[in-house]
C-alpha cells in the first residue's frame, strides 16, 4: 500500500532510504483492546487534560504492549520498548515513539492510583462483559505474593502498611512484599483484582474478594466460588451461605481427621479412574454440607516416595538425638525408662528395637582416676538402646497418602462434578505463573511510590485479562467454524495457546521504502497460518495488517 511518510518515520524526504520496524503480535492485542472498546471506557473515565499528544487510553495500551511484548523487559521500562516498534500502525493519531516517555506514563499510573486499580478493572472487566459473551460458571479465588527490592518514597507509615514482611510464597523471607488477590472464570480471565498489605490474611481477603465480585456481576446462571483451603473457616462458610462454594477443607480439622483415619468403603470414580471416593454428608458452622473424601492414586505414589524419603532424614536426625539421650545419666532405673518412653513419644514413627539401661558408678567428689578402696561411689543409670521404623505408623501415613477432602454447600453437587470444577482451580495459579514469570519481571518490582506500584499491578492483570481474553476467543470461534491450526509439532489443533501464536508472529515487521518522495509501507512475512488467526479473530485485526 501506498501511504504518507509517517510522522514518526524519521525519513528524509530527499534520500532514499529502508527502515524496517517490529508488529509482530502486537497488532492481535490492539485490534481486541479496540473490539472490546476498552480504550472508549479509558478515555470516558480519563479525560485528556494534559498537554501531551498520548491520551490515558493509550498509555495503558502502550503499557499492555509492553507487558505482553514477551521480551523479558520489566513493564515500567515502556518508553525503551517502544524504539523499533511500528508505533503509527499500532497507536495511530500521529504518535510518535518519543511521545510514550516516562512523564506520561508516570502520569497515567498516579491517575489510575488516584482513581482506584480495583475499581478501573472492575468496570473494565463489567464493560467488556456487555460486548463478549464470556461464560462465568466458576469463580476461582487465590492470593499471591509480590515481592520488592530497594526502598520506596512517599508516606512511609502507609507504605509500611502495604509493603511489608509477610508469609512469602516464594520462599524470599528477606524482601519486603504485598500480596495480589484474583479471581478467574473456568477459562482463567481474570474477573477482579486487588492488592493487599505483605502480611494480609489469606482467610479474611479471600472472601471479600469474593464479596466484591458477587456484588457487580449479574450472572444468568449458577456460578461456584472455588478457593482452596484457606478460604475455610466457620465465618467465611456462614458469608457465603446464599452462594454456591466449594473448597479443599483443611486437614486440621478434627472432622477432616476422623474422616481419614476412618475405614471407609472407597469407589472408583468412573470418570476419572485416577480417583477414588466416599461422599457424605456433614453439618459444619450450623450449614448442612456436601463433603467428599478423594484418594488420589497418582498423589498417592508420589506422596509415598516422598514420604519415604522424609522419612529415612528423620531417622538420620533421630539417631543424633538418641546419642544425646544415652550420654544422660539418671539416679535411678524407673527415671532412665521413663525418659526413653518420653523420648519415643517425639519420634511416632521409631519404636524401639532394643531397649536395656547400663549401670554407671562415679566418685562422689566428681574427681577422675581410681576410686580409694574405702570411698563412696554414686550409682548413676543411662539409656543403651537401639531404634527401628514403626512399620505400622508408616503403613498408616502411607495409607492415607493421596487423600483430601473436598466441600461444598451444593448438597446436590455430585462427586466427578465438584471434583472436575476444584481442578481448574489451578486456572487462577496458573495466571500467576504467567505474571510472575520473566515475561514481565513482576516479580522484582523496583517502583519506589505505592500508588504506582498498585496501578502497575492493576495493568499486570489487565496483560493477563487480554491475554486470555484472545485465547479464549480464538478457540471459540476455532470451534464454532470447525476449523484448526498448526501447533508446534505441525499437526492441527483446536486448542492452541496464545503463546504459541504471538510466537508464531514474531517475524513480521513493517518496512518502510522512500523513494523519489513517495513513501511505501509494507508489511513483511505475513502467510497462510498469520492471515488465518486473524480471520477467525476477524476483521478489524485483519486490517492493522493490511
């Protein structure tokens, strides 16, 4: 096609000369953040009032570029992104690259931090239900930890309050963190999302998430609330009672250990032969429930070696305490045994296999050397025994290897159901993966002002939302045209990842030709597989390539 120089080219209209300039993906993620009218909602929300050429609307599409542009670049370096991408095609408007500068990012994450993350991603979230038919059957709830380096300004007693030294998730005790609250669908895009202090409770947090989310949305049909075990509590359970739940319920439960330790006749699920089961039914926090006990056998295996090996550590570390317990001296032989009775108590699974007591005579003035014939000695007794496994202890944790016990308040939920829908738990885990991973560099956090570290949390989810949003919608269609694509290994497939899309995009680039005045923009290596994704996507993402 034949265009105008764009303006920022940086041609010279006297010189001849190639430029060539990345799209790849990008073009994907602009024509769904168009179609869903997301930048409409910004731009309402957000008014221009400020002298640059980039409204908000377009910040937040440049930062969204950038956090879904899969070059391992930390979000807030946007500007930096932006050098050799095909700025004109993407943000059109006569932006230029040098218009997408620190300044006006900065200034689009204080409005958002001024005007609340978690409530700009719900009314996103609300505004795009309205235009895509996005199924919400489950709702799947789980935290995470951030953590952060450095230090970080503005009113240190609030930001004490938001960023501080809690449980962390990834084992990095030293950092100071705050914790990431999000809810998915049962296809892992994100419907809500919010940040809490480091060390917030996952119990309380939880649930008024869940709270939040079911007083905006408006479902047609049943929706469950899933959350793993910390969601469990007499409270929380007694919140939720107009809603349907189902959550892992702790194995601390007094209940939960009755239930495993009892012999209870266990079937086969036929649909998911991987699994056995006992359902029954249990009243808990004056609310009647639907509890079923799963014995996983894949779970099973694995938590026997595991157990084994833990296992074989501790009886290497019991051993060393034993020596402590034979260098003991008692003054007499019913305190020696009641001391190694006493001792086998903290090791359940040793018993002893040897247990004798040795008689030990010392001089009463403490000195060493012979004793004189005539002198007291003082008899002393020490522990001389040998320990073994407790085979039956470990034939019993290895019994009950495998198993959990699932709830709900749906008393007519039926075992193969609540279990299906507890699995795609790991929908919300896994969007924490892609968050966190070095895709975005989440995971160090450098931005020192607590607003902006909100708001760019808030922008992290929304990556993660468009994201699954594409994905979502490119197997749906895939579907309803009983159509495919290539997948990694060159077969068809109904199911492709968005990843493995953008990758396949990655070598597609704008080039720009001037010659004799008359600049030529062409977009290159563009092919079959490209031109179908964008047709099932449809029009409007066909023509950012055109």
């Amino acid at each position: 096609m034949t265009s105008k120089p764009p303006k920022n080219s940086n041609i010279k209209a006297d010189a001849i000369i190639k430029r060539t300039t990345f799209l790849g993906h990008l073009g994907i993620i602009v024509g769904l953040f168009r179609e869903l009218e997301v930048d409409k909602l910004i731009d309402e929300k957000f008014p221009k009032s400020r002298d640059h050429k980039v409204s908000h609307a377009n910040c937040i599409l440049a930062m969204v570029l950038n956090g879904l542009g899969f070059v391992g670049q930390p979000l807030y370096l946007c500007p930096e992104y932006f050098k050799n991408v095909s700025v004109g095609r993407l943000f059109g408007n006569g932006i230029q690259k040098e218009d997408l500068n620190q300044y006006v990012i900065g200034d689009t994450l204080d409005k958002i931090a001024e005007y609340g993350p978690t409530e700009l991603f719900t009314e996103i979230v609300l505004h795009i239900l309205k235009r895509l038919p996005i199924p919400i059957l489950c709702c799947h709830a789980d935290t995470t930890t951030i953590s952060f380096h450095g230090n970080h300004d503005g009113d240190e007693d609030e930001d004490s309050k938001l960023i501080t030294f809690g449980r962390p998730k990834n084992g990095r005790w030293d950092l100071k963190q705050l914790v990431l609250n999000m809810i998915v669908n049962q296809h892992g895009i994100p419907l809500f999302m919010s940040t809490h202090a480091g060390n917030a409770s996952d119990k309380k947090i939880i649930v008024e998430a869940i709270e939040s989310l079911k007083s905006s949305l408006t479902p047609e049909k049943k929706v469950y609330y899933i959350a793993d075990s910390a969601f469990y509590s007499d409270d929380n359970i007694k919140k939720m009672d107009k809603s349907y739940w189902i959550s892992r319920v702790p194995n601390t439960l007094n209940e939960v250990k009755e239930l495993t330790a009892s012999n209870r006749d266990m079937k086969p699920l036929k649909e998911d032969e991987r699994y056995s089961f006992s359902q029954t039914f249990v009243e808990y926090a004056g609310i009647m429930q639907n509890w079923v006990l799963l014995l996983s056998h894949n779970l099973k295996g694995k938590k026997e070696v595991t157990l084994s090996k833990s296992f074989d550590k501790k009886v290497k570390e019991a051993e060393k305490d034993l020596n402590k317990l034979k260098s003991k001296h008692f003054f007499c032989e019913a305190d020696a045994l009641e001391g190694a009775k006493n001792w086998i108590k903290d090791f359940p699974f040793l018993k002893f296999e040897k247990l004798d007591l040795k008689t030990i005579k010392k001089r009463e003035s403490g000195k060493r050397g012979r004793p004189a014939k005539d002198e007291k000695l003082l008899t002393y007794y020490s522990v001389d025994a040998e320990i073994k496994l407790n085979e039956a202890h470990i034939d019993q944790k290895m019994e009950k290897a495998g198993l959990f016990v699932l709830g709900s308040n749906d008393l007519s939920l039926l075992p193969q159901e609540m279990l299906a829908k507890y699995k795609e738990q790991d929908r919300v885990e896994k969007g924490f993966r892609f968050l966190k991973s070095d895709t975005f560099s989440v995971s160090k956090v450098y931005l020192k002002n607590k607003g902006r570290i909100q708001a760019l949390m808030m922008v992290m989810v929304l990556c993660l939302m468009i994201y699954s949003i594409a994905e979502w919608k490119l197997r749906e269609q895939i579907k309803e045209d009983n159509e495919s694509v290539s997948d990694q290994k060159g077969k068809p497939t109904k199911r492709p990842t968005m990843r493995w899309i953008f990758f396949k995009f990655q070598g597609i680039t704008e080039l720009f030709t001037q010659e004799e005045g008359e600049i030529v923009a062409e977009v290159l290596n563009m092919e079959e597989f490209h031109w179908k994704v964008l047709g099932l996507l449809g029009e409007e993402y066909e023509n950012i390539y055109l």
